[in-house]
C-alpha cells in the first residue's frame, strides 16, 4: 500500500506545481490554436515561473509579513516564541483554555469584551461594553512594538451540539472574524452555510470557507451531494493575475461514516482544474487500485489518468514509471516523446524554497 501513497502523492504533488501560476503574461482571448511539443514546453516553464511569481507576492504581501514580524521568523525559527506564548498563556486568565477544552464549546456570550495587553504590566486588561457583541483583542503586532497596534475582532461565532456514534461536541457553524495591523485589515476569514444531516454520526452536508490573507482570497466549497459522493471546489485569487480553481469529486463504498476508513473504502476520484490556458483532467479508479497489494506501472496508469490541456487542445498526459527502486512521473507530449517531469519542479522547487525560507528553514531533501 505504500507504494500507492506514493503513486497518488507524485500525481497530486506534479499537479500542483504545473497548474498554479500567473496569468499576467498571457496576453490570448482563450481561442483555439495549435501549438509545437517545444512550445507546450515553454508554457510549462512559464507556468512554473508563474508560481514563484505569486509566491513572492504572498510572502511580500501584508499578511506574511505581519506573521513574519509577530513571530520574528528567521531561518524556520520563531525568534519570538516565548513572547507570543506568554500572551496566548496569559489570555488564560480570561478565557480558561482548559475549560473551553474540557466542556467541548467555545463560548463566545460570555467571553464578548475587549482584552487590551498591558505593555508594561504583562497582563491582558479585559473591558466589558454595554451591547458588546464580539470579542476583540488588542496586543502590539510584534515583540518591540510600543503601541497596541494590532486588533483581532470575532464579529461572529454560532455552533451546534452534534452526535458523533456514543459522543457528542460543539461544532461551529458560522465564523467571521478580521485581523488589522497599523488600521490596515491583513486577514479576515468567514465560515458560513455550514449543514450537518443530523443523523447518529454527522458530517457537514454543506460548508463554506473564505480566507483572505492579503493580497490574496481564498475560496473552499464542499457539498455532500449524496450519502457516498462528495464535492469540493477550491480556489485562490489576489484579483490580478494569480488565480487558480479546482473541482474535484469523491467516491466512497458505503455511507456507515463512524466505520469509514479511506484507504480502503475510497472508490472513486476525479477532477477539473483549469488555470488560464490550461486544463487538466484526472481521475482515478480507488477502488480498484486500492485492493491491489503491488501494482505494476501499467496497472497504476490503467487506473490513474491525467490529461493536459493548452487552449482546449491535448498536449499530453501524465504517466507512472518504475526505473528500479525509483518512482518517477513522466509527462508523455503529444507527438509521443517523453521526460521526466523533474525537469521542470527540481528548479522550482530551489527557487521555492529560497522565497519561504524565512518560514521554513532549510529542506530536508533526502
């Protein structure tokens, strides 16, 4: 089953690293033309580029720098851990982190005031106002800040009482919430159209997610469309030209969700994900690669498809091979010619890695 994981990993990995990149340089209408195996290439290329363009927009954005700043991040290391996680400790006084875990609920009428960090003091200030009906927190956006500069507000916060087999839990239903540094909102996320079926085990029929980490929007749809089929569209944009959407459904055995295990009742995955110019189709038949204890390369292939797209036209697909011990996606052109598709994500991935660095430190690419 290992190798499995493996397999579906490349595939989603090389995925995408193709498919996110930047429109900014594609000047086309989107009709229709026909293109050499060497120019599908270059669109390729350029559609790595594009990635690390929008990357550097994300780390360069408002929202990646405040973090950077409020955990002084340098070389994958938070510098100023201890600092942040004296506040979250002290915030303790107020919000009773143990409670909150012990009753299963967040409860969002009782904590409603404003918490002001006391520079000097150390202590969280907590201020109750007469209507007051969201929670918002006031604390300097970096360890040698002198001013409290940063407010986090939950306008809005609902949850439900679910049963989960013999358990039961609070789940949120709606969330809205904003983060603003220097009067300048960096993030805000809201949570909202959230349904459960209401049975013994409930899972969310519906749900919706956006996320705004400036300058980017971030969208997350799930729909449950029937007890063992399941929907998600997902996609990002900053409103110029890094954009990216994908649909994808899934396949399960059964709807008996409390006994539910993936790796052997997942049937059935296919998805559409179209960027620009650029379409790419998959699908893979679960079900029948999952009861398989060693598939072959021309197994895997049979039963995992991903097609590529360039203006409506086929320029390739890819394919699993096996040299050995070593696992590799190639990408299989047009005109029948093929290469391994480190050629285009082993660059990437350095200059990737020099963009987050910050954040993540070195990779370990063993």
């Amino acid at each position: 089953m290992n190798k499995i994981r493996i397999i579906l990993s490349l595939v989603v990995v090389l995925l995408f690293f193709l498919i996110i990149r930047c429109d900014k340089d594609d000047k086309s209408e989107g009709v229709p033309q026909k293109t050499t195996v060497e120019q599908d290439k270059q669109n390729i290329e350029n559609s790595m580029d594009g990635i690390l363009d929008c990357m550097t927009m994300l780390k360069n954005g408002n929202a990646a720098t405040s973090v950077k700043a409020f955990l002084k991040m340098s070389g994958g290391e938070a510098l100023s851990e201890d600092w942040v996680q004296d506040l979250i400790d002290k915030l303790d006084v107020h919000f009773n982190w143990q409670q909150i875990e012990e009753n299963g609920r967040f409860d969002f009428a009782n904590l409603a005031g404003t918490y002001s960090w006391d520079i000097n003091a150390l202590v969280w200030n907590y201020m109750s106002v007469s209507g007051n009906n969201k929670i918002v927190l006031q604390f300097p956006s970096h360890e040698n800040q002198t001013s409290l500069n940063a407010v986090m507000t939950l306008y809005e916060y609902s949850d439900e009482y679910l049963n989960f087999s013999s358990d039961s839990y609070w789940f949120p239903k709606s969330v809205y919430a904003n983060l603003v540094v220097d009067q300048n909102e960096i993030a805000w996320v809201n949570l909202s159209n959230v349904e459960y079926d209401g049975g013994s085990f409930q899972i969310p029929v519906s749900a919706d997610i956006e996320v705004y980490v400036k300058p980017f929007t971030y969208n997350i749809n799930y729909i449950r469309e029937t007890p063992t089929r399941f929907n998600f569209m997902v996609g990002y944009t900053n409103g110029g030209g890094c954009v990216m959407n994908i649909n994808a459904e899934f396949q399960i055995t059964h709807s008996d969700y409390e006994n539910l295990d993936l790796e052997d009742d997942l049937n059935f995955i296919e998805a559409t994900i179209q960027h620009g110019n650029l379409k790419f189709t998959g699908s893979a038949d679960m079900g029948t690669l999952l009861q398989m204890d060693d598939p072959t390369p021309s197994q895997v292939n049979q039963l995992v498809n991903v097609d590529v797209y360039y203006m409506g036209i086929k320029i390739g697909d890819l394919e699993y091979r096996e040299f050995g011990d070593e696992e590799e996606v190639y990408i299989v052109y047009k005109d029948g010619s093929s290469e391994n598709t480190s050629r285009y994500y082993e660059d990437f991935l350095d200059g990737l890695e020099l963009i987050v660095y910050d954040f993540t430190g070195e990779w370990d690419k063993k």
